[in-house]
C-alpha cells in the first residue's frame, strides 16, 4: 500500500519544525559554549575576549532553545473552578521568564565584546546579565512548580525529576556567578574566580539536565514515545 504524498507534505520544513529534542539540543549546545568559556584552566588560555566569544554563541543557542520552549509550552492559562476563574500555567511561566532571562544574556554578551568604560560594562553587561540570571531562577522555580502538578514533588526515580533539580541548581550557579562577576568602580570583578565558577557549574547543569531528557532516551529504551513528564524546560512533553 503507498500513501499520497500531499502538497502540504511536500513543503514542509522539518528544520523550522519546533521540537523538544531540538530545544535540548539547543540547551546542551549553548551550555557547552559558556562551560568551554569559563572552564577551570582554559578560561585563562582563552582570555577574556575568546571566552566572551564563546558566551556570545553559546547566548544565541539559548536563545533559540528558549523561543522553542515557549512555543511548546502550550495555553497560557487554563480555566479553573475559583476567582477570577482562571490561571496561568506554571509551564507556561518557566518557558517565559527563561526565554526572557536568555534574551537579557544575548544583550550582555554582546556588549561584553566592545565594552571598554566602566559604565558601560556595568550597564550594558552586568545589569542583564545579572537579570537573566534572576530569570532563570524564577523559571527553575515554575520548572518544580510545573513538575509538582504532573508528578510528585519529591520523585527521584524519574529522569525528568532529576531534569528539573539539577536544571534548578544550575540557574543558582548562574545566579552566584552574577554576583561575583559585580562590577566595581575600579572596573575589577568582585570576584573572578566564584564568576567563572558559578558559570561553569551552572552551563554543566543545564547540559546534564537537558540530556538526560532527550526524548531519544525514552525511545532507545521502550521503543515507543516518552511518557507525558515536565522536562528540564518546564516543558510538559508526551
């Protein structure tokens, strides 16, 4: 038996098609770049202005995993049986405020490439860096959040509950390595050291948690599609 290949199947572009395993992919590619970045040794070998290269990739990789993520994040609310008679998702918020964290990043990485004055690095890198930082972390809260309405809260033989924790630990890297990558008056850091650390610990999570959800896991061990989980993302996949 053949199946008609329809015009609609004949234009379509699977590249352009919004995925889950695209969005982790997008996650650990992003997350591979700041890691490379900020790595213990090579940061310095790098110097600033390669590891602020790195960055700046690795902030359009997550960018472009954050808008997938909001796609697939679904309604922005759902009706419920009390005032006001309806809620937004917690899905649909750690998709946002992490999208909007990933975009803030792309503006910090960007002006850390031409920033020469101190105000201008204050202003134009640490202030949206440390506010994707923030962003983060409030969506690494709606990610448990998320997983607590699919899921128990406390569900450590899953894969997407270790997804989410260890996805949580790494917007709290992020957030340690924001402050200690404050930005002094003398135009020195804080603290370097805690700010290339906190950024690797935090790059390292995100890989992990997003690897370990690939949906390629589920069908290599049952054959057949994963089960309907909160994934590192805030995602609700099935």
């Amino acid at each position: 038996m053949t199946t008609a290949v329809t015009s609609t199947d004949r234009h379509r572009k699977p590249l352009l098609i919004p995925t889950v395993t695209k969005q982790c992919w997008g996650f650990m590619i992003g997350s591979a770049f700041f890691a490379l970045a900020s790595a213990p040794g090579l940061s310095e070998a790098l110097g600033s202005s390669g590891a602020n290269l790195l960055c700046f990739i690795g902030a359009w990789f997550f960018t472009a995993a954050g808008l997938i993520q909001l796609f697939l994040s679904g309604a922005i609310s759902v009706p419920v049986s009390y005032a006001p008679g309806r809620m937004v998702r917690a899905e649909w918020l750690a998709a946002a405020t992490q999208s909007f964290g990933t975009i803030l990043f792309n503006v910090s990485t960007t002006s850390a490439l031409y920033a020469r004055e101190v105000s201008t690095e204050e202003r134009w890198v640490w202030n949206p860096d440390a506010g994707g930082s923030v962003a983060f972390l409030v969506s690494g809260v709606f990610v448990l959040v998320a997983y607590s309405h699919v899921a128990k809260g406390w569900d450590p033989g899953k894969r997407s509950w270790w997804s989410g924790v260890i996805n949580f630990i790494g917007c709290v890297a992020f957030g340690i390595s924001a402050v200690g990558a404050f930005i002094l008056p003398s135009g020195d850091v804080v603290n370097g050291s805690i700010a290339n650390a906190g950024t690797f610990i935090g790059a390292i999570c995100f890989l992990l948690a997003s690897l370990i959800v690939l949906p390629a896991w589920d069908r290599a061990i049952s054959g057949g599609a994963p089960a309907r989980t909160a994934d590192a993302a805030g995602t609700i996949t099935s």
